[in-house]
C-alpha cells in the first residue's frame, strides 16, 4: 500500500481542497488561492529534496523569508502561512504526518493600510459613463448601480441569478463566501436600472431561445464558458467607465466602489454593525477598517454638542 509519503505533493493538494469543498463549502476563489500558494510551497521544497511530509519548521520558515526576499507583501505571505498551517492540520488529521511543522509561525500579519475610495462625485460620473454604450448601456448602468447599492463583491455580482431580480425586489438576495446568504436593501435608482436592464435582456433571450439557445440563469449571461460576465472581464469595463467619466483608471477597480459603499454610509452616519451584514463580513474586525472616515465627523459631533465645547467656543474672544 503507498504511504502518503511516497504521492505526489500534488496528490496532498488535490486531497485537501477536495476536504475543504465538501466539509466547509469553500468558494472557488478561495480555492484557487490555496492551489496557488501550496503549489508555490511543492515547488520551493522540490529542488531542496524535501516533500510535504518530510518538511520541517526551518523549512516553512525558509520559504517565507524566501517570500519576503521576492517583495510579496504582508498578506500575501500571510495567506500563504495560512494556507501551508491548514494543509498540515489536514496531513495531521488524516494520519499523514504525526505533526504540524508550521503551528508555532507566527505570520507577518496583514497590514491595515486604508482601503482606497472613491468620492460620491466620482462614483456618479463612473455609472453615468457607464450607460453611454449603445448597445450594452442599460446592463452596465445596472452593474454599477448595483454594486455602489450594495458593496457585493465582483463575483457575487456577476453570479447573481435572474430569480434574484424579479418582482421589482426592495431586497436583493446575495449568496457569498462559503455560500452564506445575505439580503442586502436596494436602493430606488439601483432597482429602476435592474427593471430597465431586465426588458432588454428578457427580449434578447426571447430571440436567442428562438434560435435554439437555452435559457440563462444569470441576470448578466454572457458567452463565457462559465456562463455569465466574468470578473476578468467586469475589471477591464470598470477602467473603460473611469476613462470616460474622467476618473482616474489607476484608482478604480470593483472593489474600489464596495470601498466607496461602505465609506459613504458610515459618513452618512450608518451604524457598523449593519454595514457589517450588508458587506458580508463575518467579524465586525474586518469591517472597521473603514472608521477612518469617522474621524472627522466624530469631531465634529463632539465640538458641535457637548456642554464643554460649546462654553469653550463662548469663551473664546476670536468668537
């Protein structure tokens, strides 16, 4: 009987993510992620001599420093630890390694830099360039009203089902990471694009079934192998809606306008926690990135209502 020692460090891969699919339902991207960075690892320990099973904590930690010598920033090292830490708790369970070489790393952490944003201004000229196209205009106003409406993520976005759209919702049902669902509120100019895009695309399937094509269950189908728009191809529009709304292209991206989402409503006074449910975050941590933009607001609250404020303001004699 082969050990585990003697299959492929692919064959440890492949197990894994099969284990995470069908025990905690991981999504695709994240998938990728772990394939990527665990063959990155096979691929440093190969020339070495050393395999999944036979790496020691001196070599998940030579990997890493390895990793910082190649300019990778702090949360992709990070993530990499993560995924390298999960595939050993696998081997452990299974029985294929009587250890975790990688449990006492501590990882670099990821940094907490400010997400970049977009301003209100920026964000109306984004979705008015957008529904300049003669043909595809009124599903692109309807992808950019969405996600500023919402703060989805692209790929719940352009996943969406046409069911989720119809009967004029003031709800839109998002299915996000892990297949955990949400209900995220629609605002009045997200759902008169969603109904306008929605009779142009009804008509167009309307022709396409004439011509034998089967229904899609995408509300935006496309050609694609996966049967709908694709990430890829909503990131090149995205900078094709900056150039013409006079934004700058290097700023913009689809999770720019989630940025500017959550941004704006925390500026508009909404609280955390709801912003929290609606982005989909699981620990309100994640979420409070974005009090940042508090600051100036909370300031402005302080000196504008408590007592002691107001009598320093009387106080002073420029007043």
């Amino acid at each position: 009987m082969t050990s585990a020692a003697d299959q492929p460090m692919m064959h440890w891969v492949q197990a894994f993510l099969e284990a995470q699919a069908a025990e905690l339902d991981a999504a695709t991207n994240t998938q990728l992620a772990y394939a990527n960075d665990l063959k990155d690892f096979a691929g440093w320990l190969g020339p070495k001599s050393a395999h999944f099973a036979t790496a020691t904590q001196d070599h998940v930690e030579g990997y890493l420093i390895d990793c910082d010598a190649q300019g990778l920033s702090r949360s992709t090292r990070a993530r990499r630890l993560s995924a390298i830490k999960q595939l050993y708790r696998f081997a452990f369970e299974e029985g294929w390694r009587s250890d975790n070489p990688a449990i006492r790393i501590k990882g670099p952490g990821k940094s907490k830099a400010l997400p970049k944003t977009l301003s209100i201004e920026e964000v109306d000229r984004l979705i008015a360039a957008a529904g300049q196209h003669k043909r595809d205009g009124l599903r692109n106003a309807c992808l950019m009203q969405l996600l500023y409406a919402t703060g989805m993520r692209v790929t719940e976005l352009v996943t969406l089902p046409v069911s989720a759209a119809r009967g004029d919702p003031q709800m839109l049902l998002v299915r996000g990471k892990g297949g955990k669902e949400r209900l995220v509120p629609l605002s009045h100019t997200a759902r008169d694009a969603m109904a306008a895009y929605l009779i142009k695309r009804d008509a167009d399937e309307e022709l396409a079934r004439k011509d034998g094509k089967p229904a899609s269950p995408y509300l935006f189908p496309s050609r694609s192998k996966a049967g709908h728009l694709t990430r890829h191809r909503f990131f090149g529009m995205i900078k094709e809606f900056a150039g013409l709304g006079g934004v700058s292209p290097d700023k913009v991206t689809p999770h720019t306008l989630r940025h500017a989402f959550a941004t704006h409503l925390l500026a508009g006074g909404a609280d955390l926690r709801a912003i929290q449910t609606m982005l989909g975050h699981a620990d309100v941590a994640t979420t409070e990135i974005y009090t940042h933009v508090l600051d100036e607001r909370l300031h402005d609250l302080v000196m504008e209502h408590h007592p002691l404020a107001k009598k320093a303001a009387s106080d002073d004699p420029a007043t």
